[in-house]
C-alpha cells in the first residue's frame, strides 16, 4: 500500500507505529534527518553503514548497521530487543530542540565576540 508524502502528525504517527526504520542507503548521506526523526519517536534504525549513519546508529542500542542485505534482513528480525525509550533518548541530547537553540546562541555569541567592525568595509 502506497500512502504518498506524509508530514506532520501523520509522519510522526507513522513513524512512531513502526517496528523500525529500514533505511537501506548506500550513498554518502551528510546528515541522516529522516533516522534522527524515527529515533526522536522511539523507532529503532536499521542502515548501512554509509553516510551520517555510523554517526547517527549505535547498533544494539537503538538500531543495526549492516554490512549486507542479508544481515539486513536478520537485523530486522532483531529490532524487538531495542528499547524504544533508549532509541528516544540516543538522539535527545544531541538532536533535541534545546541543544539546537543553545547552539545557536552561542554560535551568534562567539561571531559577536569575534566580529571586528572595522574588517566589514
């Protein structure tokens, strides 16, 4: 079954019913949004090792990398033994909205400290 774009309530919905996120990828993703989404709700993630995903995936604890697909497929098998809480909370003090804002500000903190008024013309 198709069920097109979701966004939203609708995407988190989803997200949050599935057993885990099969996210087959073998290009060099920079960032990996889509896994921290399904951790965020408590879904594990199952990947290769290609990309933000080594990063992202802590394999036994909130998801598997697998060399091949036919270690995919028993990974799937195993998604059961995660906790979805610890699946939740790998990705909070990383990813969550607070540490984003805090890193903002002081991101504009340092470049306010650093700035030379005089270098600008």
């Amino acid at each position: 079954m198709y069920l097109g774009e979701l966004g939203g309530l609708d995407n988190l919905d989803f997200l949050g019913d599935a057993m885990a996120l099969l996210n087959p990828i073998r290009w060099p993703e920079p960032f990996g949004l889509v896994m921290i989404g399904a951790l965020a709700v408590g879904t594990p993630v199952v990947s290769f090792p290609e990309g933000a995903a080594p990063e992202i995936v802590r394999p036994g604890l909130n998801g598997f990398l697998c060399e091949d697909e036919d270690e995919m497929t028993h990974s799937i098998g195993r998604v059961d033994e995660l906790d979805r809480g610890t699946c939740r909370a790998s990705v909070e003090g990383s990813f969550s909205v607070a540490r984003l804002v805090a890193d903002q500000v002081m991101l504009y903190r340092r470049a306010i400290a650093d700035w030379d008024p005089g270098a600008a013309s």
